[in-house]
C-alpha cells in the first residue's frame, strides 16, 4: 500500500490528470482517495476493485487487518464510502464497481480512450 500512497501523492502533486482504463483492485482504489475527483477519467474498461487490508500474521498466513481496513475505508472519498457501505463494506471479498455505477461518480475520459473496448 505505501508504494500506491507515494505513487499517487507524486501524481497529485504534479497536477496530472489520470485515466482509469481497465482493473484497479486493491491498493490501486487508493486513486480515488489521492486524486482530486475532477482529475480523474475513467474509460469503458474501467474497473474498481476494494476489499479489506490485508497483514501478514506471524505464520506468515494473510489476514484481515481491522486497522488496516479502517484506515483504508476513511482514506476513500464519501461517494466512494457510501457505495462500498451499500455493498456490504470491506471485507476479505472483493467487490466491483463498473460500468453504470462507476460512470456515476467519475466523468468518461472521451471516446478517443475507449478504442477497442467493444
């Protein structure tokens, strides 16, 4: 997660636009809570994937971490807070916005992105 939050915090600060074309699961959803909404574009491949943070125990066994997931649930901007609530919130399966859903919250980035996703 912390190269994600470097990446887009970089991104955010250079004043960049950024394009949604295909799967952003897991860390990569961190977009829509370090980029401003209005410089964000999605195209008709756009997917967003959230599930819960994930530790390591001291087996080495992946786990829910509450904290982790916490963390990660007040990062997400309101409108992206409602929907995962909507959904059930985080947990150890992931959950999918796409589609109609996502073009709700997001502005299309223009049919010259979207080439080929027929």
């Amino acid at each position: 997660m912390g190269k994600y939050l470097l990446m887009f915090a970089a991104i955010r600060d250079s004043g960049e636009r950024v394009v949604i074309d295909g799967s952003c699961f897991s860390a990569c959803t961190l977009v829509t809570a370090m980029i401003p909404k209005d410089r964000v574009c999605i195209t008709g491949r756009a997917v967003l994937g959230f599930h819960a943070g994930w530790a390591d125990d001291r087996a080495g066994n992946r786990v829910i971490s509450m904290e982790g997931t916490q963390l990660l649930y007040q990062m997400y901007p309101p409108m992206i807070r409602k929907w995962i609530a909507h959904h059930g919130g985080l947990g150890p399966n992931i959950i999918v916005m796409k589609g109609r859903e996502l073009a709700s919250l997001y502005r299309s980035c223009g049919p010259e992105y979207d080439v080929g996703s027929q």
